[in-house]
C-alpha cells in the first residue's frame, strides 16, 4: 500500500544527506556549510507546507500525537504490545518534531551567524554548536526507533522510506 509520497521521501533522504555534509563541512569549508544550511533551511520550510497541504500520510493532522498517546505508546512497546501504525506511530511523530525543531534551531542560528548584528556573537555561535550536537543525539536515537519498528512490526521501514509503500493494514493496526 502506498503510504509516503515521493516528495517525503525525496525530503528525508535529501534531509539526511544534507545534514551529513553539513556535519562533514563544518570545520573545513564554511562556503558548502554555510549553502547546505540553506537548503536544510529551505527543506524544512517545504515540508512544514507540506504537512499541511500534502498527501494524508504526510500531514501533520495525521500523526501529531497528545503527549498522554506518545506516553501509552511507550509503555507498550516496554511491553511489547504497541500497535503498527500504517503512517507514523506516537514516538515516531515525535521524534520528527523535535528533529524538525532542533534542525529548524541549528539552521536559524547558523543564519543568525552569518548576519553582521550576531557575527561572532558567542552564545549564537554555542546554541549553534549545541543544537548540531543534539542532532547528532537524536538521529541514533531515530535510527534505533526504525530498528525497532521494523522488527516488531516484520516490516523493512528503510525500504518503505525508498519505494513509499508498506503492507496493507490488518487486525488492530492503526490505518
């Protein structure tokens, strides 16, 4: 069944590249660091209007969650009882939103950095630096997430991210 479309497939995977140049050029090659930033930053601006406008499995209204849900889903999986989701589970939505919030922070203050009022302006340059590194605390974090899910589920959530599909719902799965 189809479940992502290809502009949110095109996004997370040019979002995942551009976050690894952006890390691999932070020290060496402030030009591509600072133009990768600006493509995070414009990613980031499409798919929030994506979320709204897009197809269902890409809107927010879709898989934006309570914290009360996020919370009982936890407790499920610490007992192996969550459901599968067709579209994003409780955790996994909010892993995207502060991936976004922490991305959209770390492109904001890379930006704020390079105009002449915070130019070498220490604590833009800290947030900066601290935002990137959360980042780099999130992403494992999501990585084993889709472990996670794909084991429990028997579903290769890798590869639903590359062809957009995913099998039909059934049972007590979330549709």
């Amino acid at each position: 069944m189809k479940v992502w479309d290809r502009f949110v497939r095109l996004f997370h995977w040019t979002l995942a590249g551009s976050i690894a140049v952006a890390w691999l050029s932070a020290e060496e090659w402030d030009a591509l660091h600072e133009w990768t930033g600006y493509l995070i930053g414009g990613l980031l601006l499409l798919r929030l209007v994506w979320g709204l406008i897009g197809s269902r499995y890409a809107r927010f209204s879709q898989f934006l969650r309570s914290p009360a849900a996020i919370l009982a889903y936890g407790r499920a999986i610490l007992t192996g009882r969550e459901r599968r989701y067709l579209g994003h589970n409780p955790a996994g939505a909010a892993m995207i939103l502060a991936l976004i919030a922490v991305i959209a922070g770390t492109a904001l203050t890379g930006w704020m950095g390079t105009l002449d009022r915070f130019w070498g302006v220490e604590w833009v340059e800290e947030v900066h630096e601290s935002l990137a590194t959360l980042i780099l605390i999130l992403v494992p974090l999501h990585l084993a997430g889709i472990v996670l899910a794909s084991l429990r589920n028997h579903e290769n959530l890798v590869r639903a991210m590359i062809s957009g599909r995913k099998r039909a719902p059934s049972g007590t799965d979330v549709a």
